[in-house]
C-alpha cells in the first residue's frame, strides 16, 4: 500500500526569511490590456505638482497595505486619521512642509475577494477625509475570487472591483467623497520629478507570470532601464520577498523575478515596498556595494487586534523576541527593525540626494504612539 502524498507546508528554519515553494501556486490571469503606455505622470493626478516639488525640493508621500477593514474599520479609520492630521498640519505651516501629497496602497485594499461591492465601506469611508490622491497596486485578496467559508459567491471577475476604482478610463463619483482612480493598469509606473515608482501585481500567491510567460517580468525590466538614473528608483510589489513572520514568510519567487530584472537591466532600485504580511518589517540586503532596504508595511488596519497581526518568529533558544540587527539564514540579508504589535503606515520623503523614511504607529486603543523606526536612503 503506498504512502498518500503530503501537501502540508514544508517547516522553514526560524531564520530563514524566504519559505518553500508552494506545492501549486495559484495563478489567476490578470484582465487583458490594450494600453501600451502603462506609465502615468503624478501631475496628470495632482496638477501643478511639478512647480511644487521643485519649490520645495521634496516629495512626500504616505503607503501601508493590507487595509481591508471585513471585521470593522476602527483601526483603519485610526490610522487614516493620523495620516489626514499629517497632511493638516503641513498645510497649516507657512510655508506647507513636508505635506504628504499622495498615498500608495500596497494591495489587499478589500477583503476578501476584491468584490465592488466591499468599496465604500471598506475603502472610500474609511478615507472620507484623506482628500490627497490614493494609488495603488493590487494584493491577492484583490484578485481572489475563490470562494472561503462564510463568503458570497463570486458574481465578478478577477479584479474587477480593483479596476473600477483605480483604473477608471476617467474620474467618477462611486461615493460622495472621492472619485475614482485613472491608473493605467494592475502594474503600472507612477513618474514624478524626484522618484520612479514600479507597482507590480504579484497575483494571488506570489507570481508576476503564469507558468511559461513572461510579459510582466520583462515589463519590469524595461521599466527599469527607461526610469530615469538623477532620482529615487522604487519597487512596490504586494507579496513581500523576505519575511521572518511565523504566518507567511517571504516570497522566493518574487526575489528571483526581482533578481533577473537587476541582473538584466545592470542596475538596483534604492527600496523595495511590500504588504501582504500583517506587520512591519525592514530587511538590509547587501547587492555589491550598496544596501537595498526590504520594507513590509502590512499593518494597516485589517489586522484589528494583536492577535490578529503576523508575529515575527522568537528565538527558539531562549524562547524571546529576536534582537536586531538580526542576521538572517542568507548571508546577505539582515533584519534591521520590525514591530508585530501595532498598527502603522510609512511616511517617505524624497528628495536629490536621499529618501527618508519614518514608520509611525498607533495602539489598538487609538493613541498615536509616534515614530517606531526610521531610516535614510542615500541617493545617487
């Protein structure tokens, strides 16, 4: 009598940031595009933008993922709370400084399967009085249509409800308070004076490509030889390479697609922006002579509680929180910060010579609790 096959999920070492292959990743392909520009300028969205960068040497700008509030909104209206203050308080300085001018969803913007349906109360309300530009690129829970315990059946296709509201061929009113989004599509190139931001779609368990294509993957790689060398270069992709969290751990293959870009086009970004796994997490990663900063931002209110977020592993030796800087199973990758027990989003500034970027956090209570890590990129 032969053995019955095991798919069970292969354990990692508790330092290994990257998990085993999955078995069968799922693969749903994306709504076909006829666009061949997928390149959208911020001030076709923020008009006069261009004049104000460059008054004010700076770019700035919020982004955190995984917002989807299906068990209650509280912590994400917390949150946007904290980033509408941020933006009121630049304005009221005169000058305005440091005013965030747009925020970048990293995906899984509803819960659970991306439904039109889910948007205003999970999406526009919660962001009623964010009244900068949100873009976005979209998680897998945008583009799942799998029907889980409890849900509704799918009467809608993959991404559906995330292309009505971000890639609207013009601007409507969905809800009273903001009109939707004109992206060019689910991957797509936000160009701005200071910063090239690469939004990539990582589908629904960690892939740029179906088995035996490669449109996206070699997408990326023109994106990056096309993307201008005199200012910031940022990737953002849902599905997070490395992850030290007890849940999901990180993405091999989205790593590897990100390796064959650099190694095609000869160059690296200076940050790369994931969400996915419901913390925070800031990975160094040596490549030559630079140090590429690996960020997961994924606590941005779908997690309601503690129990809820992705705890980072504890060290099996002594049974305590890990201590960073935390060198992990790869030679070349170190966890430099991490916080598993409160919600937060980033705040990015670019400007010439360097991107500055600050983690703020708020408890489950609703109390700002400030800066929690912060770090400076240098340019160039």
């Amino acid at each position: 009598m032969h053995k019955p096959l095991s798919f069970s999920k292969p354990k990692r070492d508790f330092n290994n940031p990257v998990s085993p292959p999955a078995h069968s990743p799922a693969f749903i392909p994306p709504p076909i595009t006829n666009n061949v520009n997928l390149n959208l300028p911020l001030d076709i969205i923020l008009p006069g933008v261009d004049a104000k960068i460059a008054r004010v040497q700076a770019m700035v700008f919020h982004a955190v993922g995984d917002t989807g509030g299906i068990k209650g909104t509280e912590v994400e209206e917390e949150l946007a709370a904290v980033m509408v203050k941020q933006i009121e308080d630049s304005r009221a300085s005169q000058p305005p400084v440091d005013e965030p001018l747009f925020f970048y969803h990293l995906g899984d913007v509803v819960y659970f399967n991306g439904m039109s349906t889910d948007y205003p109360v999970q999406f526009y309300e919660p962001y009623q009085n964010y009244d900068a530009p949100i873009v976005a690129i979209p998680g897998n829970h945008d583009g799942d249509t799998r029907t889980r315990t409890g849900d509704v059946p799918d009467d809608e296709t993959t991404l559906y409800g995330f292309m009505q509201n971000f890639c609207a061929p013009s601007p409507q009113y969905l809800f009273k308070h903001r009109a939707t989004m004109t992206q060019p599509y689910v991957y797509w190139t936000l160009e701005a004076p200071l910063a090239t931001i690469i939004g990539l779609y990582s589908n629904v368990d960690g892939l740029l490509d179906g088995p035996g294509t490669f449109e996206q993957q070699r997408w990326l790689a023109q994106q990056m030889k096309d993307a201008p060398d005199d200012r910031a270069l940022i990737i953002a992709v849902h599905h997070a390479p490395y992850s030290l969290d007890i849940s999901h751990g990180g993405y091999g293959d989205i790593g590897l697609a990100l390796d064959r870009a650099f190694n095609t086009v000869g160059r690296t970004p200076h940050l790369i922006l994931s969400g996915h796994v419901h913390d925070y997490q800031r990975f160094m990663r040596k490549v030559g002579d630079k140090e590429i900063p690996y960020v997961v931002a994924g606590a941005g209110g779908y997690a309601d509680s503690q129990r809820a977020m992705h705890r980072v592993v504890k060290d099996p030796d002594t049974g305590k929180p890990l201590v960073t800087p935390f060198q992990t199973s790869l030679a070349d990758v170190t966890l430099a910060a991490y916080n598993d027990t409160e919600p937060g989003f980033l705040k990015l500034k670019v400007t010439k010579t360097e991107i500055n970027c600050e983690y703020y956090t708020i408890n489950f209570q609703g109390s700002p609790q400030g800066v929690k890590d912060q770090f400076r990129i240098p340019l160039g």
